[in-house]
C-alpha cells in the first residue's frame, strides 16, 4: 500500500499540472491579441475555413442525382440568408433547417 504522502503529492502534482495546462493558452494569447498578424487572420479565417468546409462536405456530390437537391438547397439558402441579414447564427441554422427537412420529409429515399 502506498504511503499517504504519495498520494497527497500525486493529487498535488496532478492539480499543478491542469492548472499549467489550462492557464496556459491564456497566457500566450495575451501579447498576441495586439499583433497585426492575428488581426489579419481574424478576418479572413472564418470565411476561409467555411469555404474549406463546403468543398469538403460537397467534394463527392453528384450534381445530377437527386440527393444533391438536398445539400444544393441548403447551400443557397445559407448562402442566402447570410447575404440577407448577415447573421451567421441565422444562416447556419437556417441552411441546416432547410437540409433535415428536404432529407426528412421532402425528399424519397
């Protein structure tokens, strides 16, 4: 049986070692948050990794068959809600609303 200083010095090491590790983050973000270059990326990323995310989702679509009416629609209707309000909350859930009812209810399968 191991001794109760061991385990007191386990649970410590433990607690020391989380903290670290959840301050952390937060401590290399603070001199980052006035640099030029994570402003630039601040802007651009969202629609980047939004554009990363259509080509991945749509990459083996077959425009022809009648599955893609599906995800088509609720691309544009995404795509046209957010041009409409600009509200990315609206448009996402707006173009996920429009693809569980065409896959659900409106579309055979």
């Amino acid at each position: 049986m191991p001794e109760p200083g061991y385990a007191v010095a386990a649970v410590l090491v433990s607690a020391a070692v989380t903290w670290a590790l959840r301050a952390l983050p937060f401590a290399v973000l603070a001199p980052l948050r006035a640099s030029a270059t994570v402003r630039h990326l601040s802007t651009r990323m969202p629609a980047g990794v939004m554009v990363i995310l259509v080509v991945y989702c749509l990459r083996d679509l077959s425009v022809s068959s009648v599955g893609a009416l599906a995800p088509l629609s609720a691309l544009a209707a995404t795509i046209g809600l957010h041009l409409w309000r600009r509200n990315a909350l609206l448009s996402i859930l707006g173009g996920t609303a429009v693809h569980v009812v065409l896959v659900s209810a409106v579309l055979p399968r």
